[in-house]
C-alpha cells in the first residue's frame, strides 16, 4: 500500500528544483503514490441533520398483520423504530511553501508547481478518509470515523453479514459488497458545506519560525467534513480471511460462489446500486477464477483473454486500494 506524508511542512526548496525542466518550465510529474480508491467515488452524500452528526431511525420491526374470519377480532400492531445516530469526523491541511523560492521563476512555472503539490494533498486525504471509512479505529484516532471493520457487525464471521473465507494468520484481505441508497448506506456532510474537499488558495500570508521570525509562504488550505450512515444493516457485507493460492497449491483465496452467498445478504439481493470492492490483489484472484470458467475469456480471435473482468452479474467491480492485505484473520 503506499505511503503519504502529509505533515504541516512547506515545501522544500529542492523538491521545486526537482519539478522544473532544463528550459525553466515545470516537468511531468509522476504520481507513483496515486491509488484507486473508488469507494467515494461511488458514495451517494446527503446533507446531514446536524452540524456533528445526523440523526436517522431505524426500523425494528413491522407489523405482520392476522389472519381471521368474520365476526373475529384481529390484533393491533405497530411498526417498532429505535433512533440512531452518525458522527462525522473533519480531515485537514496545509499546503505551504516559501515564497522565495519561486524567486526568478515564471508565474505559469510557479503556479504549476503549486497546483501540482495541491493535487498530491488532494490524492492523500482522499487515501486517509478512505481508509478510516474501512479501518478507522475511534480507540487510535478519537477525532476521526468508527470505520466499517471496527464495527461488531463486519468484524466477526458470526454475525450474517460476514463470509468466512477460511483463511488464516496476519497476511488475509476482505472484499466488501455494499448496496448504496438513501435506505441502505450513504455518506453524509454538515449543512453549509458540500460534499468532498473544500480548498481555499490563502495566497501569501506570513509565517514564523522557531526563533518568531516572519517569512512568507503561498498557502492552500483542504477540510473536508463528512460521515456515512449504515441505515439498513444488510446493505455492507464483507468477504473476510481471503488468502492467495498457498504454496502447496490450495486455494484459500477467492471463490465466486462468496459473492453469489453475498448478494444473497444484501436488501435487494444486488439487484440495484450495488458494487463490490478489491484491493489489485483481489482484482487478480477474480480474473484468475474468470478465466477458469469453461474458456469463458478465451477464443480464437482472444487467444490470451479478453479484458479484466469489471462487474460481476450485472454489479461493477471497483478497485479500493485500501483494502489492505495484511489484515489479521477474524473469528
């Protein structure tokens, strides 16, 4: 999984001497710690009930109405509801860097040069909020999300919402199949902001040093607020303790039938607005299986396969980076 760095520093004179070119102008930049994290990509939001959270209800039991018979009676019923509640977390930071060291280069080259710093910010706090949506421990990050998989529900295999892949140790990864809506699950943003990163271009403002002393820097600020609700609990359900082909060649690692099992779980049986979600890993235990099924992907005028394999029974398969694969097997 890749790494970011995204402490309050101002960047570097050396890392913009990196960035230009022989001719003064800003060179390509690769960016070799982007990563697919399309979970949010996908996400519906909606406004929440509160500046810190939303308040929704669930519902717990509906009425199942009587038989009966003329001149009998019937039973009064009403539907049961409990309230919940959904805190949203706020992720944010600066990007600064030192206005002399832009001395001598053209404005195009320096305004380059931030825009492309911006967009590594941009590309890390999506990593972060993606994996604390997953992995978010309140225990280790008290101000950030309580994650899926810290959840009792998805972090057992006894619980319905979770198949058992039979793997073991500390070397496992999960899939998750999720069915979004505003009855199922989605994320949620404070009234008065919008959904995603804000940026704000501070432009130059001052700065101190250790020693109090004033120098400028150009400045970015990114916040982003937001939270996601679990309505219906059936609508997450996770593929847990996936292993990759062992080396006495036994597979402990991905089966289509735990997505046939899966799509079973969800609400609408993956009949609408549902995904499933992999690491690059688990993208290749699935296009492996694929290529199993009968020569499926292969024919005369496909001698080596056709394309990777997008969606699975109608669902797109979307690539979540930080799914990590060293999680630690769940009982």
């Amino acid at each position: 999984m890749a790494t970011t760095d995204l402490t309050h520093k101002a960047l570097p004179l050396n890392e913009i001497a990196n960035r230009l070119d022989r001719n003064g102008g800003v060179a390509e930049l690769a960016f070799t710690l982007m990563e697919k994290n399309q979970f949010l990509e996908v996400m519906p939001f909606m406004k929440a009930s509160a500046e810190t959270h939303h308040d929704f209800v669930k519902t717990v039991n509906i009425p199942a109405g009587s038989w009966t018979r003329r001149d009998k009676g019937v039973d009064i019923e009403h539907s049961r509801t409990r309230p919940a509640r959904e805190y949203m977390g706020t992720i944010e930071s600066y990007s600064q860097v030192d206005v002399r060291n832009f001395r001598g280069l053209k404005k195009s080259a320096a305004a380059a040069i931030r825009l492309q710093e911006d967009k590594g910010f941009l590309a890390g706090l999506t990593q972060s909020v993606s994996k604390n949506l997953i992995y978010g421990d309140l225990g280790e990050t008290p101000d950030g999300l309580k994650g899926i998989f810290s959840r009792d529900l998805w972090n057992a295999t006894g619980t319905g919402q979770v198949i058992d892949a039979g793997g073991d140790g500390i070397d496992v990864m999960s899939m998750l199949v999720v069915e979004f809506g505003a009855d199922t699950l989605y994320g949620i943003y404070p009234s008065g902001t919008k959904a995603g990163i804000e940026t704000e271009d501070l432009g130059r403002e001052p700065k101190y040093d250790s020693d109090g002393k004033r120098y400028d820097v150009y400045t970015t600020h990114f916040i982003w607020d937001l939270g996601f609700v679990v309505k219906d609990d059936r609508s997450i359900v996770r593929i847990a303790n996936l292993e990759d082909v062992v080396s006495d060649g036994t597979n402990n690692g991905f089966d289509d039938d735990y997505l046939l099992d899966a799509f079973a779980l969800l609400p609408n049986a993956g009949d609408k607005n549902t995904y499933i979600y992999t690491n690059r890993r688990g993208l290749r235990l699935i296009q492996k299986t694929a290529k199993d099924k009968v020569n499926v992907n292969y024919d005369p005028s496909n001698p080596f396969g056709r394309k990777w394999i997008r969606d699975y029974m109608g669902s797109p398969i979307k690539m979540e980076e930080q799914l990590i694969t060293t999680e630690t097997a769940i009982d």
